[in-house]
C-alpha cells in the first residue's frame, strides 16, 4: 500500500509543476491570439465600411440618373452620399472622417451616363490610425458607373 501512495503523490507533484509550465505558455501565446483576435476585427470594420461606401456611391448614383425635372445637382448627390454614409461607418466616436465624393459625366457607346466616386479613409480600431501615423494612410475607393435614364 505504501509503494501505491507513493506513485499518487508523486503524480500529484508532477500535475502542480506541469501547471506552471502552463501558464509560462499561456503567457508566450497570448499577445498572438489577441493580435489574431483584433486583426480578425479591424478586417471585419474594414470590409464593413467597404461595403457601406460602395453601397453609398450606387445610391448617389441611382439619385442621379432617375429622370426628374430639374434632374439633381452635383451638390445634392454629394448630399444623397453623405447622408448615406454618416450613421452607417464605424468610426467608435472618434473624429468623424467624410467621405470625399466626385461626380463625372461620362458615355458609354452612345448613352450618357454618371460616374460617383467615393474615397473614404479607414480610422478602425488600431490598424488605421497606426497606419495613418507611418504615413500612410488606409483610404478605400468605390466607384459606380451609371446610365441616365
């Protein structure tokens, strides 16, 4: 019975130094899956906001080529834009960045038709401002192309 005890005791000795090995590897793991963790979540912002300022240019777009009597000017699409885009970016109450929004006229064969660009650039969590202090900022463009009706 003795020689029993023995090996669960010293079993018992070898889980309690096993657990300190474990968090010594807990603690060289972690900053790696937190910056996988954010980076998963500043992509997610990112496509995100793509989306909304795609979105955003094709509602400008579709503003303008309805056909109206007076049709709309170049100001009141930049309006249909940015109205679009105020409540829909991320931007965690930080400074409010506008998205820059060209107009152009433009054909396509014989059709005349209206080009909305749209520039935003990308603030997020940490990736866009780290990025926007080396110099460089993380501006994403969409751009929509369409025919008057």
């Amino acid at each position: 019975m003795p020689k029993l005890r023995r090996l669960v005791l010293g079993r018992a000795a070898a889980c309690k130094q096993q657990g300190g090995a474990a968090a010594v590897e807990f603690a060289l793991i972690l900053p790696m899956l937190l910056i996988l963790l954010l980076g998963t979540i500043e992509g997610s912002l990112a496509m995100y906001d793509k989306a909304v300022i795609t979105n955003a240019s094709r509602e400008g777009a579709r503003a303008g080529i309805v056909a109206r009597n007076p049709p709309l000017s170049e100001a009141e699409i930049r309006q249909v834009v940015q109205a679009y885009t105020q409540n829909a970016v991320v931007d965690f109450g930080q400074t409010r960045v506008l998205p820059v929004v060209t107009i152009n006229q433009g054909l396509l064969g014989t059709n005349a038709t209206l080009i909305v660009s749209v520039s935003y650039t990308f603030q997020g969590l940490g990736l866009g401002r780290l990025l926007g202090t080396l110099g460089q900022p993380w501006v994403m463009n969409a751009r929509t192309v369409m025919v008057y009706e």
